[in-house]
C-alpha cells in the first residue's frame, strides 16, 4: 500500500522530519533545484503539507489551491499567520499548530531578553570578551533598570500570561491591551494601545502576527511609550514598523529594543546592526531540545 504524499516547506528538525518519512512519501520543497517544477508534478498528489512560520513558504490561498486532495496542513509552532486559514475552512482543509508546547520556552525566553535590554547584559558580555574589562575598567552603570516599571503586554493569551506570572514575580505591576478582556486574568485591561503606552514602562509584544497586527506597534504607539520605554518583540516581526522603530532608537523616542523576530528572516534589515540600543537574538524563543 503506497504511503500518503506530503510536502515539507522547509527544513525540519529531525524529531519531525524522521516520523514523517517513515509515514509518508515527503517532497522537500527547500531540496530542489526547482520549487516550482516539484509543485506543478505533485500538485495531483500531495494530501498534506508540514510548514512552519520559519521555512518562509506562505500557505496562501493560491498555494491551497494547486493541491486538489489536500485534507492537512501541519504548522510546527504556535503561530500560523502564514497559512490562509480561511481559504482552507472553505475546503474542509485541518489546520493544526502546537499550542502549550512552546509556552514556558517562550515566556523563559521573553523575561532573559527583558533583561538583556534593560540592563545592557549581552553588550557587558561583549565588553568582557572583547578586553575592554582590563584596559578601560569597568562597563558603565545602565540607565534602565526594572525598577518602578509597569509591564505592558500586547497580547494576554496562553504564552502571554505565563510572561506576566513571571512578571508578577518580580514586583512588576502589569496591564495588558488585547481584543478583548480576558476572563480570569486580574491585570488592567486597556482597549486603546496608545492609552496603555502611555502608561507603561515596557511594552512586551506577544500578539499573533497575521494582516489583523501588520505594523501594530507604529510611530504614534512608540512616541506614547516614551524617552524611557522599552520594546520587547517575541511575537511576529510584521507586528512592528520596523522602519518606525529604528528611527525612535536613532532618535531616543525610545530608550532601547529587544528583538527575537524580524520583518524579513533570517535576512533582516542590517540598519539594526548599527544600533547600540538594540538587543537581537535569532528567534530562539521556544529552542529548548524540550
């Protein structure tokens, strides 16, 4: 009995790649010379399709379509803002993703890059490795400092509450702007975003990407934040105008940034680089081998 064809966007960890060997014939869309030869020749063939948010193959409306016996599209990841979910519904198409999975990860990851930013941690490690410890002294006293910070959310779902619980632990008083009031969750609730940056501190960014929170975070949205405010993104990059955030970091709008996710990956704007009141990591917020 011949296996089931699936098409595998992009380069998958061998925990997900090797089961699925076993169960299907997989087409390897980032092992071809030609992408669009292997669609066009499977495109009667292929039932599912394993993706992800970091194989940057977008599951539109247009990719559903080549496939008439599709029944499955698999995310690996939370997120699913690549794939066009309601021209699958029309079709009857599954959509999975792994919720819960990546959540402590996630959270561990935001409140390390929270830190990082505010108290300059990976520049200190820099200036240790780099000599500058031994022939200029010490690094300086940061600026920023978790304290007396209120911790704007963007964002109050799964992965957001375990950041706040974290939060909490720190004495840090929280709000949390969301499309709608969360029940059981005991922070302030904002509905206006720029009404909340304006009343916090830091703004930690959680939200799903996807056209709904395309550049969210906005020039108006950071002018609120403030001269003390801090960016933390470990949503989607789409959900910032990255263009507006590098210009309130030149500028001082704000005082700093951290990012684990880009507009455009792994090929993201290299005017970041030339910030020194950036922190970057390379989207590792849930890359535990657990």
């Amino acid at each position: 009995m011949s296996k089931p064809h699936l098409l595998m966007t992009g380069p998958m960890m061998p925990a997900i790649a090797d089961p699925l060997e076993a169960a299907f014939t997989v087409h390897h869309l980032d092992q071809v010379p030609d992408a669009e030869a292997l669609l066009k020749a499977q495109a009667g063939t292929i039932e599912a399709i394993c993706t992800g948010g970091h194989t940057g193959v977008k599951t539109d409306a247009a990719m559903i379509g080549r496939f008439p016996k599709l029944r499955v599209i698999a995310n690996f990841g939370v997120g699913y803002d690549s794939i066009d979910t309601v021209s699958a519904a029309k079709r009857g198409i599954i959509v999975t993703n792994t919720p819960d999975v990546l959540t402590e990860e996630v959270a561990d990851t935001a409140i390390g890059l929270m830190l990082m930013t505010v108290r300059e941690l990976d520049k200190a490690a820099h200036w240790l490795r780099d000599g500058n410890w031994a022939k200029h002294g010490d690094y300086r006293l940061t600026p920023g400092s978790l304290r007396d910070r209120t911790l704007g959310m963007v964002g109050m779902g799964r992965i957001g509450q375990a950041i706040a619980t974290r939060a909490a632990a720190f004495g840090m008083p929280i709000a949390y702007f969301s499309r709608s009031k969360k029940q059981g969750v005991p922070y302030p609730y904002y509905s206006d975003l720029i009404e909340m940056a304006k009343n916090v501190d830091i703004m930690m960014i959680i939200t799903p990407g996807g056209p709904s929170t395309k550049n969210m975070i906005n020039a108006d949205v950071l002018k609120a934040l403030g001269p003390q405010g801090v960016v933390i993104n470990m949503a989607r990059g789409s959900v910032i105008d990255e263009a507006a955030l590098i210009a309130a970091l030149k500028s001082k709008t704000i005082m700093s940034a951290g990012l684990d996710v880009f507009a455009s990956e792994p090929n993201f704007n290299q005017e970041l680089l030339k910030l020194g009141n950036l922190t970057m990591l390379p989207h590792v917020g849930s890359a535990s081998v657990h």
